[in-house]
C-alpha cells in the first residue's frame, strides 16, 4: 500500500555511531566494547561484537541501543529470526528503546509473524507512551512509530485467512488503541472470524469508540437478522453519524459505508411499514450496493414494497409500475427474498393488467 511505502520512509531512523544520552565509561570492558562498536566499519566485524556484548552485558543500559543496532543490521541481510532475538534481548521497557520496537516490528512483519507482531506492537505501546511531550521532535517520532505498529496489525490482519490469527491480531490493536483509525478499517474482517460472538463484539467496539461506524454498521446486520427495526434504524443513524464527522481513511471506503448505512435506514423503516423513509433511504443506498448481493436483492425487493404501497394508497399506478419494476430486478437475483419477489411480480401485473 502506498501509506506503508510513506510511513516507512518517514520513520527510518538514522544509525548512530554513539549511543544517545549514553555516557560512556572507556575505563570498564563494556565501556571499551560500547565504544569499539561505534566506532567500526567493517559491518560483519560489527555485528559479532554486537552480538558479544548481548551475550556479556544484557543488562547494561547500553543493551538497547546495541540491539538496536544488531537487529537493524538483521533486518538489512533478511534474517528476520535474528532480528526478533536480538530485539527480546535488548529490550527493557524503556522510552529510549522506541527505535527497537520499530526495527522489530519491521522484522515481524516481513516474516509475517502474527504473534511477534502482536507482542512487538503492544511493546511499541508501551515504550512510546513514556516519551515526555516537552521535546516535540522526539514526541512527535514516537507517535509516529506507535501509529505505524497499529498499521501493521491492520495490513497483517487483512491479509491473514485464518481467523484465530485475524481475531488475535484485531485483539491486540484493540488493545494499543481502541480508537485507532486502523481499528475502524479491521473491525469487518474482526468481527466476521468471531462467528457467532461477533454481535456482542460488536457492542462492545461501538462503545468504545464514538467512530467506529464499521462496529455500528454490523451492529445494525445483526438487529436486522433478529428483527428488531428499533436497533437497525439507530445503529445506522449512529453509523452515519460517524461516517460524516471522522477523519477521512485511505481504503475507508467511505462512500460505500454511507450507502450501507442508508440500506439498513430504509430496511429498519420497511419493517416498520414506512414507507415514504424507507423510499428515500433504499434508493440513496441503492448505486453503491453493487457487489453486496444480499444488501442489493433485499434494498430492490424492499423499494418494490415501498413504491407499490404508496402508489397503491393514493391510486398511482406509474408508482405502482415502479415498485413492479423493482420487484422485477429482485426476482431476477439469487436470494432469500428472490421467490417472493418472483410471487409479487405475478400479483401486481395481475392487478395492473399487465401480461
């Protein structure tokens, strides 16, 4: 994705020949180690100092920025496995060590490993939100970090096709920011790998997050595959509402969730035998449902209803044609309402003189 190539541009950090804020003590052998290895050029010799200070001094305060050094040169020669070690033994927790925590994202992520994924990005959390506020730069890096761990659970998850590793890494982005904009663009693909505890999750994320118009959305799907028109109606609404006052997401798709959220205003009114709403609603909806076969044959089926109600109520018959129309369209698809459709058909030319 074209938001990947820029973060990451944005976020590789220069390789520094000293360690920063960092005194070192040239009098004690860890000092004269630390200080040999930024001052080394031959990368391989580098490396296997590195790695001997790892294995002699993991506790020293020097620790994380060697393994910063180590894993970054790792990720460079694509030993991804190397990388996630040395990461684990530098890492301490500490809020100079977000650098660490991005290399070792990178490295999960190009070894597509979904359960180091999930422990770096939460360690990437937990690291950036101890960066003081009052060096802006500095702030402002760390954010950018954070934020890019969060796309990468995102980008991890919608490529993954087993959903125990979509449902954890969904879990573990819920967990860094259950506000995040990546949340919002998982939770379709989060929701659906729950199977039958996806409603309640549902509930659960649209609480959590006033913006999370997806949430709220499959939260009206499932009012809707229990008949409850109330809840259809207001989660929509909420959707909506949402759709229209958050920030625009590259891969959003916003346009399509409006019209999904307008599909199931008109589907809640339909139920409800309101017609006129369920009108204006299902046809806004209507373009964008292409490719949504059950929304799309239920939005026809539904203006059929509409139109030939309202038009059978004040005798207009063109209106009634126009709900015959519909009708027409939605016994021609494939599903659940396709033979009652096909049944209407037959009623209404009957009734209007048709053959």
């Amino acid at each position: 994705m074209k938001r990947s190539v820029a973060i990451f541009a944005l976020l590789v950090a220069p390789v520094l020949a000293q360690p920063p804020n960092l005194t070192i003590n040239t009098g004690t052998p860890e000092g004269q180690l630390l200080q040999s290895i930024g001052q080394e050029t031959d990368d391989a010799k580098k490396v296997q100092m590195e790695e001997d200070f790892l294995a002699k001094y993991p506790k020293h305060e020097g620790a994380p920025w060697v393994a910063e050094q180590l894993t970054a040169s790792y990720i460079q020669q694509k030993q991804f496995d190397k990388a996630l070690d040395a990461a684990d033994k530098g890492y301490a927790g500490g809020a100079g060590e977000v650098d660490l925590c991005f290399d070792a994202v990178k490295a999960a992520e190009q070894k597509g490993d979904a359960e180091a994924l999930t422990k770096w990005a939460e360690r990437t959390a937990e690291v950036t939100q101890k960066v003081k506020s009052d060096d802006k730069a500095t702030a402002d890096h760390a954010k950018e970090v954070a934020t890019y761990a969060e796309y990468a659970l995102y980008a991890q998850a919608s490529k993954s096709r087993d959903p125990k590793a979509i449902v954890g890494l969904s879990e573990a982005l819920e967990k860094v920011n259950p506000k995040s904009q990546y949340m919002w663009l998982v939770t379709p693909r989060y929701l659906a790998s729950l199977s039958g505890k996806g409603c309640g999750e549902a509930t659960k994320l649209a609480a959590a997050d006033s913006k999370n118009a997806e949430a709220m959305l499959f939260e009206a799907d499932c009012s809707w595959r229990t008949a409850n028109a109330a809840s259809v109606i207001a989660n929509a609404n909420r959707a909506l509402e949402a759709l229209n006052s958050r920030p625009k997401t590259e891969g959003g798709n916003e346009g399509g969730k409006v019209a999904t959220a307008n599909f199931f205003i008109g589907i809640g009114n339909a139920m409800q035998q309101r017609w006129g709403p369920a009108n204006r609603s299902l046809r806004a909806a209507l373009p964008a449902l292409k490719g949504e076969p059950t929304y799309e044959a239920n939005a026809l089926f539904n203006l059929g209803m509409a139109n030939y109600s309202l038009g059978k109520t004040i005798g207009d018959k063109g209106q009634m044609r126009e709900g015959l129309k519909y009708f027409e369209q939605a016994a021609a698809m494939k599903s659940n309402v396709q033979d009652q459709a096909s049944r209407n058909v037959s009623v209404i030319k009957k009734e209007l003189g048709l053959p």
